[in-house]
C-alpha cells in the first residue's frame, strides 16, 4: 500500500510565453505545464529558455494537437494531448513531483525558498 502526503501547493498562471518566462525566471518552481500554442510563442520555444536556465525542472507541454511536430518536443520532459484523460496528466504531475520532492535539499536545512508549480 503506497501512502501519500498531502501536500499544499501554489500555482502560477501566465497567459503568454513571456510572460511564463518571467514568472519562471522570478519564483522557483518544481514543475512546469505549457500549452504548445501560447500567445507570443510557443511552448517548446518557452521550454527551451526555461531548460537552459533551469535544466531540472520537469516541464509537461499540453496540446490540442495529438502529435506536436518532433522538435517541439525535444526541450519538455512530457507531452500530454488534451485529448487524453484528465487523470494521465494528474499521474504525470504526480510522478514529476515525486521524483522533484524526493531529490530536493529541505528547505529548513538548506535555507532555501518554497518552490511552486507553474
């Protein structure tokens, strides 16, 4: 039996590619979730300048699309169709969470921030 943790989280939301870069850029994060087509630029576009700066945050890209062209899938750790179940992308967040938790210095002994999904 696998026991969970509740865990109370906060979310940023960006209605554009630049400005999930800023917010990106200003607040740490544990995992990101694009959309493919995002005002200003698309989501692969925005997951490559968030994976150079940031190369272990997990970053899921979304589309209406159910196969986004291949390069647009090379910057993101997960692609999810929308078209898919609801709870597919509850299991990706999930995973990434726990694997982000289970990695992650603590915060009271590293003297680091609260990170937060975007």
């Amino acid at each position: 039996m696998k026991i969970r943790t509740l865990i109370i989280a906060s979310a940023l939301v960006a209605t554009s590619g630049a400005e999930a870069l800023q917010l990106f850029a200003s607040h740490p994060v544990d995992l990101v979730l694009l959309d493919y087509h995002m005002l200003g630029m698309n989501g692969d576009v925005v997951a490559e300048r968030m994976k150079t700066g940031e190369p272990d945050v997990p970053i899921a890209l979304l589309s209406a699309d159910d196969e986004p062209p291949e390069h647009a899938l090379r910057w993101v750790d997960a692609f999810v169709s929308k078209s898919e179940s609801p709870a597919n992308l509850l299991q990706i967040v999930e995973h990434f969470l726990d694997l982000r938790f289970l990695f992650a210095p603590l915060d009271g002994l590293t003297g680091g921030r609260g990170r937060r999904a975007a």
